[in-house]
C-alpha cells in the first residue's frame, strides 16, 4: 500500500535513494564506539501534487535518543557555530519590527537563544523551547527563559495557561518535526488572533540545482517547496503574508503568515504565484527531476574519489575540513570516508571525537601541518569562501579540494 502525502493526501512515490548511514551527528568519544554506529536507510519520496519531499523511513524517537545517547547531555550544535547565522537573525528581526508590532515572542527550537535575544535586547518579552538540555543551559545564561522540552502537548498547555504571543517563530527545526499537522494545530492555539507565525527552512528546489544534497539526512523528515509549504499552512488556517529570501545557508526561505480572517477572502501574495511558476517550470513535480540532480551530484563525488585516490597513492595525508550531519553524509556517498585520514572542525566541542561509522578522529585545525603532504578537501562545500578565506594563509602549503567548484586551488 502506497505512502500517502501529510498535506494533501496524495498518493507518494519514490524519487532518491542514498546510501544507508549512521545518524551523522552522533560522533562518538571512543573509535570502537563510532564504528559500531547503526546503519539506516536514507530513501526520500515525493509528492507530485504539492511537490513536498520526505523521508521514507523515518528514525522513531527511541532510535534517536539511542544514537544520541553518548551526547545527551552535551548536544554538538549551537547556533553561534554556523557562520552568519546571527546576522541573518538580526536581519529578520529587523523586518518583523518594522513592518509588526510585537510585544511577545515564543521561539520552538530556540536552540541557545541567539534569535530571541535580539528581541529581548529590544525590551520585548520572549519565552524559547528547546530540547538540547546544553543549547537551553546556554540560552538560560544569556537571560533568555527557555522551557528544556520538546515541543510537545504538555508544554502547548502549560504556555497557554500564562500567555499567547504575536510572534511564533520556527527557525531551520520545521523540516525536522515528525508530525507537521500536530505541530501546527498547536501553534495556532498559542499564536494570538492578529499575531504572526515565521517559518525559516531550506528551501529545496533551489538547494537542488546547487547539488545540496547532503542537506538530505535522517534529522530532516520533509523538505519544502513553497507549494507544499502554500497548502500546509492554508490546510491550518494560516495566510502566506511574505516570503524572505535568505543567503546563510545556501537557499532558505521565511515565511511570515498570520491567522486567515473569518468570513474575509483572503489575498494571494504574488510572491507565491511566481514561486510555484517556477517550481513547475522546473518539473519538481516530477521524481526524475531529484533523480537527475542525485547524478550531478554523484558525478561530483565521484571525480573528488578518483583525485583523492590518486593523492593516496602519492602517499599524501587527506583531511577532511568539517564534521556535522551533512559532512556525515557527503563521506557515506561513493565511501568517500575510506580515503580521509582526519576530519577538523572549529566546533571546539567535537574535538577528540570519532566520526558515526567510519571512525574518523576529529580534531582543531591548529593539529594539522601545513605542507605540501596535506590535502585538505572541504567536506562543508557550501561555506567553502569563508574557510578558505579564513585558513588559505594558515595551510598556504597544502592543497585545497572544494567540491562543487569544479577547480583545485592550490597556494
């Protein structure tokens, strides 16, 4: 019996398989610990009717906490560690203030505070939910009230008990929520009648034609065009107001929506219209459009096997530059991980750990020489210009792979 779509109910059908993987951000403290990692299928499906994208198989809660165990109480990410992710923050605040007026914000996934300190900084009350027991430890010491829980039933009750908000924000948690109607049921609960809801996801059809697929991991269960996301939110009485194009992470998009006034028609933002033209025009209706993207894709990683396999024979020492949940999957793809000797990363909480599956020793960039025996291959290709900018003088003797550029650059 065929799968059926979360928005409109419509019939699922297979669009990409990947390699069966570890979870990518579980790096463990001990080398026998990594490579005993459990292996999960990676099979994503599709709707051709709203064009929404989701996993087939979908990690259960149980199987998370498990292979999260080793970090419970120290969870690997926190929103200052990816590079321009404050600033876009400050850039949408500023456009909510602007065009808004807000006098409470709740934050679902509000990691350590970074986004709702920028209203709090404004005198605007804010209230965060996050699930990383360290991330809400950290959002707490920049005086941020912050509920260490899933976003859950338990926790809708207790926030509706003291209050309701004109600002709900969702920042790049959205595609990792198991149960999207839920999810918004409960936020319509919580959101005051003329406040305003904020989504921020990645935006596939654009992350697609700039070979991101290694944003395709176990952590994310759908991937949204804006005619999915379009029908999910009028499924839940909610209205696209605007939609924001963001840089940070490659292709992202917020959507800022408020509730659908009863008894008023309301008006279609042009934006959406010319948004689903071009998801259309670009067949992303269709499987075998994904399918096509997959080979580039596979194409590119296949070259990046071929030179490194030829810098082994030479006996030089491959490193590769970032350790996270895309990297994880980037070295499932074509094994790539068989030929890295070393993963460095400036996440300084990941130092000393050992890489889910392959067992590959993270450490601080500062621990890798600088000669011409080095070749470091950016495993997180879509920051490529701010590492190499940052490290091109550090390791001007090594040589430099960067995915995706089609080009080696050497110093």
């Amino acid at each position: 019996m065929s799968k059926k779509c979360e928005i409109c109910n419509h019939s699922l059908k297979s669009a990409v398989k990947f390699s069966s993987s570890p979870y990518g951000d579980n790096f463990f403290k001990s080398i026998n610990e990594a490579k005993s990692a459990k292996f999960y299928p990676l099979n994503v499906l599709q709707c051709s009717k709203c064009m929404i994208l989701t996993l087939e198989e979908r990690l259960s809660s149980e199987e998370k906490d498990e292979s999260l165990k080793p970090w419970r109480k120290s969870t690997l990410y926190t929103s200052n560690i990816t590079k321009g992710l404050v600033e876009t923050y400050r850039h949408l605040v500023s456009i909510l203030l602007k065009k808004h007026k807000i006098n409470s914000v709740l934050d679902i996934g509000s990691n350590d505070g970074s986004f709702l300190k920028i209203f709090s900084n404004n005198g605007i009350s804010t209230v965060g939910v996050e699930p990383s027991e360290y991330a809400a430890s950290k959002a707490e010491e920049k005086g941020i009230k912050t509920i260490n829980s899933f976003f859950n039933n338990e926790v809708v009750r207790t926030l509706k008990e003291n209050q309701t908000f004109d600002l709900i924000s969702v920042n790049y948690i959205f595609a990792n929520v198991r149960d999207i109607n839920e999810f918004l049921v409960n936020v319509n609960t919580l959101l005051n009648e003329d406040g305003k809801l904020l989504i921020t996801t990645g935006y596939h059809p654009e992350q697609l034609k700039k070979g991101m697929l290694d944003y395709i991991y176990h952590e994310h269960f759908h991937y949204f065009s804006v005619k999915s996301m379009n029908e999910l939110l009028i499924k839940h009485d909610f209205i696209i107001d605007d939609i924001i194009e963001l840089q940070d992470r490659g292709s992202s998009l917020s959507f800022i929506s408020s509730k659908k006034c009863k008894g008023k028609e309301s008006q279609i933002n042009p934006k959406i219209t010319k948004y689903i033209s071009s998801e259309i025009d670009g067949k992303f209706n269709d499987p075998s459009t994904i399918n096509n993207y997959k080979k580039y894709y596979d194409n590119e990683l296949l070259r990046i096997k071929t030179l490194l396999e030829s810098h082994k024979k030479n006996g030089k020492k491959i490193i590769g530059f970032g350790a996270s949940l895309s990297t994880s999957i980037f070295l499932y793809e074509n094994k790539i991980g068989a030929l890295i000797d070393q993963l460095i990363d400036d996440n300084e909480i990941k130092h000393d750990s050992y890489s889910p599956g392959w067992g590959i020793k993270v450490t601080s960039p500062s621990d890798v020489k600088n000669d011409t025996d080095t070749i470091i291959l950016i495993l997180a290709w879509q920051h490529s210009n701010i590492i190499y900018k940052k490290y091109k003088n550090i390791f001007s003797n090594s040589t430099w792979i960067i995915p995706f550029y089609d080009r080696i650059i050497k110093q």
